[in-house]
C-alpha cells in the first residue's frame, strides 16, 4: 500500500524516435518468413498434383484397355492378360469396416476412461503406452498376426462354424486362420491407438462445465458422458474415426501378411482377402510386361480416388452434424 | 475473461447506483411482508456439521457449522480464494468430482446425512440442484431438451404432454417462458447469455429440488441480466431453499435474508467469521474482520 503513488519509472533519459525511422520496407525477416512458407505450401500443392498425374499417366495404358470396367471387372489374369479389381476394392472396403466396429467402441471406451476417470499417476503411463502403440511399424503387427492372432482366429472360425455355420457369415471355409476376420482384427488394433489418442485429447477440451452441469442435475457419471460429453465433440470424435479409416484403407504390410490374399470375391468372414494395397505390393516385383504394371498402378488409382471420396463423404457428414449447432467446438 | 469480469462488476455497481430507489421500495416491501426480525427458530433445511474440505492435503475449508434456514435466501460472502464455491459444492457432493476432492464432517438435508456411505451422490443432486458461474447449456440440445435434460434422467419412458407442461412450468418459474416461447426448438446457445443462465436455472427446477445453490450465478452477466436473476433469486424463495455465493456485497445485501462471512485463516483455509441475519451483519456486524470487510477495507 505504501508504494501506490509510486511510479516505475526508466533511470535512461528518454529519446524521442520517428516512426519513420523504422520503414515497413526494412522489414526483411518478415518478408523472408512470408516467402518462405508460401514456398512450402506451394510445394506440398506441386507435389500432389504429381502424384495424381504419375498414377494417371502410369496406368494409361490399362484405363485405355478396360476403361472403367476394371472397377467391376472380377477376373485378374496374367497370362490372358485380363484385369478386373472388383474383388479387392471389396476386400479393402469389408475389412476396414470391420476393424472400424472393432476399434471404434474399444477407442473411444479407452479415450474416455483416460480422459475422464484415470487416476492422475496413470494418466501419463496410459497415454505413453497408447502412442507407442501407434508406432509400432507394421510388419511387426504382420508378424505377430501371423504367429499368435492366426492360430486364435482359427479357433474362435471352428468353434463360430460348428454352432452357428448357418449364418451366411460364418459359412466360409473355417480352415486357414487367414482371411477377413484376421485382417479385421489386426487392422482394429493398429488403428485403434491413433482413434483413441486423438478422441482423448478431443474429449480433455470439453469444458468440464458440460459434465458438472449435467452431475448437478442428478445424473450418474455414465448419463452424463453419453448425454453431455459425447455429444459436445461428436464432430471431433467422427474425426478421429476417419483418421482410423484412412489409415485401414491404405494399410498394406499387415494385411498382406494375414489376409491370405485370394483374389475372389469374399462371401463370408472366413474368406481369405485380398485387398488392394496388398495385391500392389505382393505382385509388382513379379509385373512383367507393361500392361500388369500398368494395371496394378490403375489399382493404385481407384484406392486413391476412393480414399478421397470417403473422405468427402466424411466431410458432409461432419456437415451435417454439426449443422445449425453453435458452440460445439469453441 | 477476467477483464470482461472486471467490466461487468463496474458497469453493475453503476448501474445498480441509478437503479437503487426502485430497487429499495422493492425490497423494502419483501423485507415487511416477511416482517422485520427474523425469529431464530426458522425450519432448518441444510444443516452443515464441522465441514472441511481438501483439495489433495491442502484443506480449503475448515470446520464450518452453519444451520440454512428452509425456504430463505442465504448468501455466502467473503474475499476472493475463501472456499465460498468450494464450501458450496461440498453441499451437493459436486467437490468430491474435482481431482483429489473430499470432505470429512456431517451435511444434513432434512436430518439424513449426505456423506452417509450409503447414500448415492446422484440422488442428492436430485435434492440440491446447483447453478454454475458461467451459464452452461448443453450445446447440441433444443431449449426444450436443456430444460427437460435432468428431468429425463433415470426414466425409460415420458408422456410427451406432461414433458411439454413441465418445460412451460420450469421456464415459467425461472422468468423465461415469454422470451422462449417460439424458440423451444431452437439451440440453447442462441439465447442471450442472461437468457441461457435463466435456462440453466430452469433446467435445475424442472427436477424439483428442494434447495438450488448457486456459485456467483450474475458474475458472467451484464448489470440488466444480474437484476432480473436477482428478481427471479426472490421470486423463487417461496418454494425453494437457495444458498448464492457472490463477491458482489451489494448483491448479498439485495436478495440474501441470511448472510454467511467467510474468510481465509493463517492456513489458507476458509473459516466461517460471523453469521446472521442479512440487514444485522451489514449494518451492525458483530466480528470486526466482516465489519473492515463490509466497509471495503480489504478483500
């Protein structure tokens, strides 16, 4: 109280500056800067039109041979010299949506408990582990498929054919371990830790006004994640889940390794699959004349162009919920 | 967030200052209907019992007894950082849902204990409905949905007709059915912020409870918002328990009868200094600490 009349004031004499003594035009770090990361968003422009000019010339020859029947066409022959991708284009779509309801309910069941529930001290642990989860390369995910999941798969496909083999779903040979459910399942648990670290942080933003307001209300801490949390970042969570499927659907070592990779079209869950990532990387080495290589990177289009419009679909969808809705993500 | 607060406390002792004749005729008038002295021997509702709250080890509220008298207005009053909103929110068990929260001593809503172990906290949020600083509406819901939100809980099945009479009653009752009347279906967050923490106090009334609290309910508000709240505070006393805690004195002294004075100890942790009649602590307290606090010599 007693320094109150006090002012602070600078023991320098003052100076007096004009300010034309500073222009705008020797400003040149700014301009620099500005240059420099108009530059960078230039090239990441330059580049993907690149890619889709390379994989439209590459696979010129075939778009002039099968034009846009290849998408529908179900025969992949080599020595008549015949391709169709229809069976693949299945396979991706199946096996991505299966490890989609694998994942998502485990993701955002995980997210929340971190988010919400853990105790501080394991908070930091159970993130760390989700993450390093997320980096794991995915031959390792291949491998550890093919010696540990296989085998369990094959077991759970008996047992699931012997009591309910009259489900259309479960009707597919029951024998190799390989084959959708495997894929599905592999693919869950690689996509899982990127879904669940990203719905965690999304849920962590959500004032905790939000949930108290609906606690205050009486409501059990159940009703008021589902009925105040959940739907304050939906359009955030629905996010996360197309990153997870963006992911599945390029998703390509793994799958190769336990998706048994049967060029056909799958009719059950057991069916062996081959998806479109996997038949680029398993056949390209053996390619040997034009129009294979230039087919398979004709498969490389069509994933390319499905990616996109699922993730324009995606984009209407988020669209949609959060349409006329203030306030969901401040 | 804190600058805008500042502003708004200005603006609303100003504005309170032009306001004040109405607003004491007003009040005044209140005060003689329920007659000049306060007989002691009120029905008690909240019954608080060597209360103290922890956050981790650090206590931030100490042993504090204090008995609310049912169907009255207390305030709670007291320096910034005092354990007012935590002491608060210990009265409806929302303390124990901030990290590392507890409580020990006794709470008695109607002479049963609210820490008894075997007493859930969701049913005592059905009896103590609470109204937060900033006004929060739940976003993705319609006005009609925000008021219903708390009424729905628990229930596998409502009659539409009776949904809709209770949001008309709730928004009634809460001063707000004439401006939300045609907009029922629209976002709660299209409501100005007056409007949305009229809505919130809806939404706590349309679970009848017997006593809402309320943590400093105007202090995100503009000076005509904070009156009508006010307005509604004294409206809603005839049926309902409330306690308000407020860093606006003159709010304590507009709509309190009682008044609670707490303050910060030698252990950072919130004491409660004097309790009493609302016109007998503000014009003739008996602790020196609420008299220097009253005349703004601190805090």
């Amino acid at each position: 109280m007693a320094g109150r009349n006090t002012i602070a004031t600078s023991p320098l004499p003052a100076q007096k500056t004009k300010l034309s003594d500073h222009p705008a035009s020797a400003n040149w770090g700014d301009r620099i800067f500005y240059n420099l990361v108009r530059l960078s968003a230039l090239f990441v422009i330059i580049l993907s039109s690149l890619l889709v000019i390379e994989l439209f010339h590459g696979s010129w020859e075939a778009i002039n041979k099968f034009g846009i029947g290849f998408i529908w066409g179900t025969t992949w022959d080599p020595v008549k010299e015949e391709f169709g991708t229809l069976p693949t284009i299945i396979g991706t779509l199946v096996k991505s949506l299966l490890a989609l309801i694998i994942a998502v309910p485990i993701s955002i069941g995980a997210a929340v408990y971190i988010a919400i529930f853990a105790p501080k001290w394991l908070r930091g642990p159970l993130s760390y582990l989700v993450e390093s989860l997320a980096a794991i390369p995915s031959v390792i995910f291949g491998l550890w498929g093919l010696f540990v999941l296989v085998p369990i798969v094959r077991v759970i496909q008996i047992w699931l054919k012997g009591h309910f083999g009259w489900f259309p779903l479960f009707s597919g040979p029951a024998v190799y371990g390989v084959g959708v459910l495997a894929a599905g399942i592999i693919l869950a648990i690689m996509i899982t830790p990127i879904i669940t670290a990203i719905s965690r942080d999304i849920i962590r933003s959500v004032p905790k006004s939000q949930m108290e307001g609906m606690l205050a209300l009486g409501a059990t801490r159940w009703e008021a994640i589902r009925k105040a949390i959940l739907p304050y970042c939906r359009v955030g969570l629905a996010g996360a889940v197309i990153l997870g499927l963006g992911r599945a659907l390029g998703e390509t070592m793994a799958v190769t390794m336990v998706g048994g990779n049967a060029f056909a079209l799958i009719t059950s869950l057991f069916d062996p699959v081959h998806s479109m990532a996997s038949q680029i990387a398993s056949e390209f080495s053996e390619a040997t004349y034009s129009l294979y290589i230039s087919s398979l990177i004709y498969v490389g289009l069509v994933l390319f162009g499905i990616t996109i419009i699922i993730n324009i679909l995606a984009q209407i969808l988020i669209w949609k919920i959060s349409n006329g809705k203030v306030g969901i993500i401040e | 967030m804190n600058k805008r607060d500042d502003q708004v406390n200005n603006e609303g002792t100003a504005t309170e200052e032009r306001s004040l004749p109405h607003r004491r005729v007003h009040l005044h008038s209140e005060h003689q209907q329920q007659g000049e002295q306060k007989p002691a021997d009120m029905p008690i509702s909240i019954s608080i019992q060597g209360l103290n709250a922890y956050y981790g080890k650090f206590r931030a509220v100490k042993n504090i007894t204090l008995d609310i008298k049912a169907k009255q207005v207390t305030s709670v009053i007291g320096p910034s950082g005092c354990g007012k909103s935590t002491m608060l929110r210990c009265l409806n068990r929302m303390h124990e849902e901030t990290q590392n929260g507890r409580t020990d001593g006794k709470v008695l809503l109607d002479d049963e204990d609210i820490y008894d172990k075997r007493v859930d906290p969701v049913a005592v949020r059905r009896k103590i409905g609470m109204v937060f600083q900033k006004p929060n509406p739940f976003p993705t819901m319609s006005v009609f949905d925000n008021v219903v939100a708390g009424f729905k809980l628990n229930r596998f099945w409502v009659n539409k007709s009776e949904l809709a009479d209770r949001v008309e009653l709730a928004l009634k009752q809460a001063s707000l059915w004439d401006e939300v009347k045609d907009k029922l279906n629209q976002s709660g967050m299209a409501l100005s912020g007056g409007q949305q923490q009229r809505l919130c106090i809806a939404r706590t009334l349309a679970v009848e409870p017997e006593v809402v609290l309320m943590d400093e309910p105007c202090s995100a508000l503009d000076p005509v918002a904070t009156l009508k709240i006010e307005d509604l505070i004294r409206q809603l006393t005839s049926k309902y328990t409330i306690v308000i805690v407020t860093h606006n004195m003159q709010q304590a002294a507009r709509v309190s009868d009682w008044t609670t004075f707490l303050l910060m100890g030698d252990d950072r942790a919130g004491e409660l200094i004097e309790y009493g009649e609302t016109k007998q602590l503000f014009t003739n307290p008996k602790d020196e600490r609420t008299e220097a606090y009253i005349t703004g010599r601190f805090g």
